[in-house]
C-alpha cells in the first residue's frame, strides 16, 4: 500500500515538471509588428530586439529592409534574449582578423645596394661616434689651462711681423680674456699669473692700435668688476691714476667712454682708492670733461652719472655702514665736499642748459640724464633757484610728451617723462615750499 502511494506520487512529480517545462519554454513567434517577450522565453536570431522605454519590457520584430538601413540606439540585434554573442558574427569576426593579419608588412624588406648606402651615410658608424667622443674627451680642458694657452698664444703673435691678421688674432684673445675674466676665480688667475704687466697696461699705455687699446679698457673693466681682491691688485699697479690721465688728453669718444667704464667698475664700492686716486687735481680733471667742446653729449652724461653715483654710494655708506673701517674709509674719501667744492653742482646745471637740444636728441641720453639728476639730491636747494634751469627742463619734458603723442603705448618714454615730472615738482615746488615753512619758522 505505500509502496503504491509512493509510486503515485513520483509519476505526478514527472508529469508536473513536464508541463512546466513546455510552458516555460514556449518559443516567442515574430511577427512584422513589435511583440512583447515574455520572461525565459526563446527567439529566433535575426530579429531586431529594442527595450520599449516607456514599460520597460523587451520587444522583437521580423527585421524587414528599411530597419536595415536605419538604426537607433534603443534597437539592438541580438541571438537571444539573454545577449548571447551569435556565432556567425564570431566567425565573421575570425575572418576579418585573419585578413588583417595578412596586410601586416613582413620582415623582409626588398632595398636595392644604393638604397642600403644612402641609409649608411645618413648616420654615423658606432666606430665613428666613439673616436669623436674619444676625441671630445681628450680636448676637455680647465677654465686656467685655457687662459694659460691665451698666454701662449699672445707671447707667440707679439713675436710676429705685424700684419692685419695677426691683429685680428690678438682681438680675438682679448675678447677669450674679458669673456673669462668675469668670474671671479679666473680674474684672480688671470692677475696672479702676470697679465695686468704683461697685457693689460702696455696695450692701454703704449699701444698704438685703437682697436687693442680699447679692449685692453674693456679687459681691466671686467677684471675690476663686483671683484675685491682684484681691485686691490688693481690699484697696486696704479690704474686709477694712469685711467684719469688717458681721460684728460684723448679725444676718442670710443677711449672715453671705455675708460670711464673701466675706472666705474675699479673705484665703486672701493673707498679707500676714491680717497687715494680722486684727489683734488684729479676731481677736477672729471668735471673739465664737461666743459670740453670736443667731447660728445653721451661720455660727459657718463661723466655726471659716475660722479653722482659716487655721491649716493657716499651718502648711503654714512647713513647705514655698519663696518667701522669702511665708514672711516668713506668718509675719508670726502666724496660730498669735493664735489661742493669743485662746483658740482653749478657744473651740471650749466651743462644741461647748454646742451638741451642735443640731450633730447636721443631718449637714451633724456633717461640717463634724469638718472643722474635723481642721484644728485645736495644740488636741490641751488637748482631751485636757478629758473633757466627750469625751463630747461620743461622743454625736455614737453619733447617728450610730443613723442609720446606719436606713440601713445610707449611705457618706456611714459616713464621718462614722469620722471621728469616729478623731478621738476621737486625742486621746484617741494624743495621752495620748504624754504618757505623754514622761513616762517625763523
């Protein structure tokens, strides 16, 4: 009797499954017109497949030829519901790559001998890189060796019939030595090894060539430059004394205006050789060069700004100098006075009133000028009574502004001519007001 039950109930088991399974597996029949497919329900590949985004179920439809043509993103050709890859496309996929693969150029290639040359001479050979690099290795040399080569070959042409190549040879030693000169290590190499006796004075002294004399000028400029210990080497072999003579007789404008660069660079921040080489005779040798006729508008500006420069340099020193020593030195120098005492001020004031139509000849020689004015604040008080100085400077400012006019965008002539500006204000207004309050405080 249970063995009977038994056997009843696994055949009703079978026959249940069974017709679960046909019913789940009913396949989806397209049709031309889109259809709802039912969950776990089969379809046929080749039909067009979309999501209906408005009730969210998956529809099919036969495809047809204007849906070949046409495409959308929501319709999708799919093998199966499920987004089963087709093995068609598989295959096809297969074939396409194989072809590809057969396009992929081979290993060998097919160049002629002259082809194969030209590709040879287009590049170095490893043996030839190598020897150059071998070469380059064994040319390397220090910055002292190079200078000591210099002296060679200096030595050499000195002992040769002059001729205009050999000149251009000793030029171009002269422009190795400036170039290197400007470190401080090779100045001092430089110097130790002879070179301001051998090469530097006796070009400046006794040269007769323009051209050597002038880059002898040059070379001792770069030498002294931001360079302590080369300046004290400097003033041991008298340089500032044999400078400010060379100014007070050449008349090259060239030799003035490297000279004065030359002696720039020795005596700024250098007082002790300001007190020992500017003296009386001398100051007075610099202010000369304004007067003279024969002296071009740029070296005398040079002049005024040299000497103005030495004035701030002074005054800054006084003010906030902290080494005792140097403050002793500085004010030893008496920069201040000699330049009161040799009429400094009335000098310049004279020179820029006589001078006015060549001074805005070039913007340069206006921003230069106004610099030096700037610099020279003990000339205010006789400035400000000086009214034809005054209108020297209005015409130089109103010129500017003429050419600011034609180039409106111009900031660099702007800023002159502010310049300019405010420096009139200044004396003329600010420092004759103040006259005026010490007056009323009298």
């Amino acid at each position: 009797m249970a063995l009977s039950k038994t056997f009843s109930l696994i055949v009703f088991m079978i026959v249940f499954n069974l017709i679960k399974s046909c019913y789940c597996n009913d396949t989806f029949v397209p049709t031309k017109e889109w259809q709802t497919i039912k969950e776990g329900q089969e379809i046929p590949p080749g039909l067009h497949v979309r999501i209906n985004l408005q009730t969210g179920l998956k529809e099919a439809k036969i495809l047809d030829e204007t849906d070949e043509k046409q495409s959308s993103s929501a319709i999708m050709k799919s093998s199966t519901a499920d987004g089963e890859t087709n093995e068609n496309s598989k295959l096809n996929k297969l074939d396409e790559i194989k072809d590809s693969i057969k396009n992929i150029p081979g290993t060998e290639f097919n160049l002629s001998e002259s082809d194969i040359d030209k590709i040879k001479n287009k590049y170095k050979s490893y043996e030839k890189i190598k020897k150059e690099l071998n070469e380059a290795n064994m040319n390397i040399k220090t910055d002292a060796e190079i200078i000591n080569d210099l002296f060679e070959n200096y030595q050499k042409i000195l002992h040769q019939t002059p001729t205009d190549a050999n000149e251009n040879e000793l030029l171009e030693i002269f422009n190795d030595f400036e170039y290197f000169a400007h470190q401080i290590d090779n100045s001092l190499y430089f110097i130790d090894n002879g070179g301001l006796e051998k090469i530097v004075f006796p070009n400046i002294i006794n040269q007769t060539n323009f051209q050597l004399r002038i880059s002898a000028l040059k070379l001792l400029g770069a030498l002294a430059q931001n360079n302590p210990k080369a300046k004290v080497a400097i003033f041991e072999k008298n340089a500032g004394v044999i400078l400010i003579n060379l100014l007070s007789h050449t008349k090259q404008s060239k030799e003035i205006s490297t000279a004065i660069y030359s002696l720039s660079s020795f005596l700024r921040n250098f007082p002790f050789a300001q007190k020992e080489i500017l003296s009386n005779a001398r100051f007075e040798i610099l202010l000369d060069l304004l007067a003279k006729s024969d002296i071009d508008i740029s070296n005398k500006i040079r002049v005024i700004i040299f000497l103005s420069d030495l004035f701030v340099e002074y005054n800054d020193a006084i003010r906030s100098e902290k080494d005792a020593m140097k403050l002793k030195q500085y004010k030893d120098s008496d920069t201040e006075n000699k330049l009161s005492k040799f009429n400094y001020c009335e000098i310049v004031n004279d020179f820029v009133t006589n001078n006015r139509k060549e001074i805005v000849k070039t913007i340069e020689n206006a921003e230069k000028l106004i610099s030096s004015l700037e610099n020279s604040k003990m000339c205010l008080d006789i400035w400000s009574e000086c009214p034809m100085l005054r209108h020297t400077l209005l015409v130089i400012k109103n010129h500017l502004n003429s050419e600011i006019e034609e180039n409106i965008d111009n900031q660099y002539l702007n800023e002159i001519h502010n310049r300019f500006d405010l420096f009139v204000k200044e004396i003329y207004i600010d420092t004759n007001e103040l006259k005026l309050v010490q007056k009323d405080e009298l």
